[in-house]
C-alpha cells in the first residue's frame, strides 16, 4: 500500500482530465506514490486495514510477522507479499 498525498493547494483543483482511478490498478502519476520510509505518519502503528490485509497475506504466504509492525513496515510487507503472489 502506498501513502498518497495530494499536490495541489487546497483551492486548487488538480487537472484530472484523463486520468482515472481504480480498476485500472495502476497510479496514473506515480510522482504521487511515496516512498513509506518518507511518510510523516510511517513510524505511527499499523491501521486495523493494513493488520486485516496483512494477516491474510502473511497466511496465504506462509509467513509469520511481528503485530507491532509501524505504517511504513506493514506497507513495505503488504507489497513484498503481494508481488510474491503475483497480486502486485
């Protein structure tokens, strides 16, 4: 999972034309993706979202991983799993 922040001002509205979100599955402008060990709230806790996806993956993996794990690591782990699973 990344962290997406948004670029414009908040009276600004960004141009959108074009673009889409969702089930694409790809960011149209992956200069809004941020590293996780960048993000301002990566070292808080894991959110219970990112412990329930997590917990499923690790399962399906096989893999045990620690349950304080910060925002940051639980997303580094989310996509390592993922792409492992061909998901990502």
């Amino acid at each position: 999972m990344t962290d997406v922040t948004p670029q414009a001002q908040p009276d600004e509205q960004p141009d959108t034309q074009g673009e889409t979100i969702g089930a694409t599955g790809d960011a149209q402008d992956s200069t809004l993706e941020k590293d996780p060990a960048d993000w301002v709230s990566g070292d808080d806790p894991m959110t219970a979202a990112q412990r329930s996806y997590l917990d499923t993956l690790a399962k399906q993996a096989g893999e045990e991983l620690p349950a304080d794990l910060s925002k940051a690591e639980a997303s580094q782990h989310i996509d390592r799993l993922r792409s492992d699973s061909g998901q990502g």
